[in-house]
C-alpha cells in the first residue's frame, strides 16, 4: 500500500532525540547517522506500511541498522508513527510505553 501521508507523534521527537543522545555518548557522530537512518526507515513507509507485522497493537517495522523498532498505525492511507523503541528494552516497558501513546 503506498501511503499519502505520515504523521508522527511528539513523543517519537523525544525517542529519536534520546536513540541520538544515546549514540553520541558511546561515539562522537554515531547519533546523526542513528537519526537520519531512522528517519529513513520511517520515510520508506510511504511505500511499505502495512506490510510489517503487528505486534502489541501496532504495525511494527524494525530498524535496518539499528536495534530499534518504529510502531505505527493506519488509517486509510495515513501513517500514524506511535513510537520509536529501542527493543533491547524489557518487553513489559515496551508494552508499558505504547500503551501510553495516544492520537
């Protein structure tokens, strides 16, 4: 399905700027690359959702380069980005987190 549009929530800005965060404190540069390759694999929605499967919920398509996972939803022909995970996280504070997300 080729989607119109994607919309991403406020919290995936503050995921992605922790993901970064992160990845600047282990190695000076390796957080602008993590952004702009999740950024990327959330662009590459606009010819690929709804094709990943789901899980808590959401569509979930995880990250090419990076142990991350982007949770999404659709609706007609928008994306809707709920979230963007690290999925070395517990599975219970993962579930936790997109259980908070609200659109």
């Amino acid at each position: 399905m080729k989607a119109l549009e994607i919309i991403a929530l406020e919290e995936v800005k503050n995921d992605l700027l922790a993901g970064k965060k992160f990845y600047d404190l282990n190695c000076d540069g390796i957080g602008s690359y993590f952004y702009d390759s999740l950024l990327s694999d959330i662009e590459s929605l606009f010819l690929y959702a709804g094709i990943h499967s789901k899980h808590y919920g959401f569509y979930r398509m995880l990250s090419k380069k990076f142990p991350f996972a982007i949770y999404y939803e659709l609706k007609k022909e928008i994306v809707i980005v709920v979230a963007v995970l690290d999925m070395r996280r517990n599975p219970k504070w993962i579930f936790k987190s997109l259980g908070k997300r609200i659109y």
